[in-house]
C-alpha cells in the first residue's frame, strides 16, 4: 500500500496524469523517488509512439518534432520548464549566492528565463527535426527515463542549498537506502535498453547523461551552494536536451562515414 501511494503521490507531483486523490503523509512519500523515472518512461512511450504515427502516415518533420517537443511539456504540466526558468533568471542575475536563492523562490519570470527557454526549445525541435533513425528516437525516448532517475539520485547524493521547499520535503522522506537501490537499478536497465537499440547512440546518450550530471552538480555548488527543486527541474531539461543534440551529432557522423 505504501509503494502504491507513492506511486500516485510521484505522479500527481511531477505530471499532469489523473491520479486517485487522498491526505498526503510523509511516510507515504519514502518511495516517491522510485517511481519518478516511470514518468519519463511515459513520455518516452509516447514521443515513440507519435513517431511511428508520423513515419505510418507520412506526417513532415516540423509537425513530428514540435508535437514531440510538445510531449514532455503536456504529461508534466512544465513542471520542469519552471525550475530552469527560475534558475536561468538566478544565473544571469550575476547577484550573490543568497540574492540567487531569492530569485529562484520568486514566482515572477524575468526577460532572460524567456530568452534562455525560447533557446532551449528551438534547439530541442530542431534536434528532433534531425534525428532520422528509429534507434535514436527510442533512445531519446529512454533519455526521458535517465534524465529523471540521475535527478532522483541528485536529491539523495547532493547537499540541499536550503532546509525548506518541496525538494527538501521529499529527501527527508525518503528512504535513502532503497531510492539509491531502486534509481541505480533504473539506470543499468535504462543503459542497457539503450544499448540494445544501438550501441553507438546508446554511449553517446549514457555519456552526454553522465556530464550533465557532474556539470549540474558543479554550478549547483558553485552559484547556490546545493541543490533545489528548481535547479532539479534545470538538470532535467538541459539533460534531456543535451542527449537529443549529441544523438544528432551521433547520426550525422554516420552519415558522413
């Protein structure tokens, strides 16, 4: 029973998805994390799913990459579109490390996170618009799953920049013994679908993933001192765009050989 309130609570928090609704306690938040990356297996199975739809009724390159660029945005709610606009409008503050943590709380959105979001996009659809090969679409679609689940393992590994906030919430819920059991399992199975879909992408998608990861860890430290909820958020979609750019480089180096 436990494990399948969790299971609501993780997609009632972090999707849009309908979920049976009752009193959230803590103790039923312990496993939470575990179930975060199935909701990137959604959108994964769906982005997979609209591909196959467009190559079966021959449906053009724009619409299959906005509509997949769409996707993400439709099952979360933009869930994590919001922490990396908060975070963007911290980062281009150039302001001290507390004014930074005050403008991530700040509900108003600046001209820089707008900017910065509009990049973000514009490079994820054109991403899209240039992978050819159902293998990379599949990996992308797994990319999904393994931005979420090195997220999960960002709350149980990393110092928290603040002692409050939903991210805060859920750590101290959680059961940290079994989430980094649970989320590493989550990872080797993700990696090795990947891998069965082509070996070459697959490496390209684990090792954009892994220096994502370190690159988050780096500038959360640096700008904020730890981690939040919305510098979570920012990891997740800068993975997630990250894996998609480096797929296209993968294909297009095999197409040049």
């Amino acid at each position: 029973m436990k494990l399948l309130r969790s299971f609501c609570i993780a997609f009632s928090t972090y999707s849009k998805i309908p979920m049976p609704q009752f009193e959230w306690k803590q103790e039923d938040m312990r496993y939470t994390l575990l179930f975060f990356p199935w909701i990137g297996a959604v959108i994964g199975a769906l982005c997979c799913g609209w591909n196959l739809l467009c190559v079966r009724m021959g449906i053009g390159d724009c619409a299959r990459s906005l509509v997949m660029a769409a996707i993400p945005i439709l099952v979360t709610g933009g869930f994590h579109i919001d922490g990396y606009m908060d975070t963007m409008d911290a980062l281009h503050s150039y302001q001290s490390r507390e004014k930074k943590l005050e403008i991530l709380k700040d509900a108003h959105i600046g001209a820089f996170s707008v900017i910065m979001l509009a990049l973000l996009g514009l490079l994820f659809v054109a991403a899209c618009s240039e992978l050819r090969t159902e293998a990379s679409i599949a990996i992308l679609g797994c990319g999904f799953v393994l931005s979420r689940a090195f997220s999960g393992l960002s709350l149980v590994y990393f110092c928290s920049a603040k002692q409050n906030g939903s991210l805060y919430i859920v750590a101290e819920a959680a059961s940290r013994k079994w989430i980094r059991v649970g989320l590493w399992i989550t990872v080797f199975l993700c990696v090795a679908v990947m891998f069965i879909f082509g070996w070459k992408q697959a490496l390209v998608a684990t090792v954009v993933t892994i220096l994502s990861f370190f690159y988050y860890h780096y500038k959360s430290n640096k700008e904020f001192g730890g981690i939040t909820g919305d510098l979570a958020g920012y990891f997740v979609c800068i993975c997630e765009c990250s894996i998609a750019v480096g797929l296209v480089i993968c294909e297009l180096l095999e197409r040049g050989m």
